[in-house]
C-alpha cells in the first residue's frame, strides 16, 4: 500500500479507481506547506518547483512539477534549466549540488531531514543483509498491523 499523501495523488489522477493507503507518510515530505513554494518562488523568481507524490495534496498543487525521486534526480540532470526548488528530503538536494555543480537547487525547507535514511549507511545495509549481525525487533502489534497489510495488499492484487 502506498503511504497516504501517494495515495491521494494517485486517486486525483485515477478518481474511477480505489486507492487505499497505508497510514503513513514520508516525514520530510510531508512537512512542507503551500506557504513555503510561495515564498521560494518569491526569492527564487523563475526557479521550477519540483515535488515527489510524497508530498501534501496542497503543496503538490503548488509545484510545477510531480515526480517520483529517481525521476527527479534524472529531470534535473537533462533539463535546460538551471534553477530547481526542490521538495524533497535535503541530504539528496545535497548529493545533487554536490553532482551537478553546474545547476542552482534550493531545499523547499531547509531542514527537512529523514531519520531514517540518516540512521544506516549503505555499509550498515549490505552487512546486516549478508551477515545477519542487526537484530530487529519489532512490537506483536505493530508486526500484526504490517502482517495484515501484505495479506490485504495481496489478497487484492489477486482479485486484479
């Protein structure tokens, strides 16, 4: 299932389909608000605005453009443009100035951090995978929830 705010932007673009959700969000996604695109736009006159599906309805509606982060990533390497307001999570805001020195981007907020991705490295990742040396410990009602989730999830990927 997708996350709530992915939800309601599939279901804007698809209104004849069902789109159910997971209630969750991407935290620095779903922190930004329509007032933060007004004021970027206003400091960064002619700067495109790009989103991911991640973000507010609200905010999305603001934006020039959708896109999903690999897509986002890619636009911004072969556009023509030179100036991006982005609003997404800064440490890749960070990696693409870092990539793509020629291009100006500028963080929809400036402190929008992920814990998630900044609490394991890819090392972190590959090592627990391999060796099996992080336990994870997950609460019975919270492994419940997510059990009957993936059950819902493919119980009805097989009604098509």
């Amino acid at each position: 299932f997708p996350d709530k705010n992915v939800a309601q932007y599939v279901q804007r673009n698809f209104p004849d389909k069902e789109i159910k959700s997971f209630c969750a969000f991407c935290i620095p996604d779903s922190i930004f608000l329509p007032f933060m695109v007004d004021e970027k736009k206003s400091k960064f006159k002619g700067a495109e605005v790009v989103v991911t599906p991640h973000t507010p309805v609200d905010v999305i509606e603001k934006a020039d453009r959708v896109i999903g982060r690999e897509d986002l990533i890619k636009y911004v390497l072969s556009s023509d443009k030179k100036e991006f307001i982005v609003g997404h999570e800064v440490n890749l805001i960070n990696r693409l100035k870092r990539d793509i020195p020629s291009k100006f981007l500028y963080p929809l907020y400036e402190y929008a951090f992920c814990p998630i991705t900044t609490m394991a490295t890819s090392d972190d990742i590959v090592k627990s995978l391999r060796e099996h040396v992080y336990e994870v410990n997950i609460p019975e009602n919270t492994a419940n929830r997510i059990r009957n989730t993936i059950e819902e999830s493919e119980a009805y990927g097989e009604k098509g």
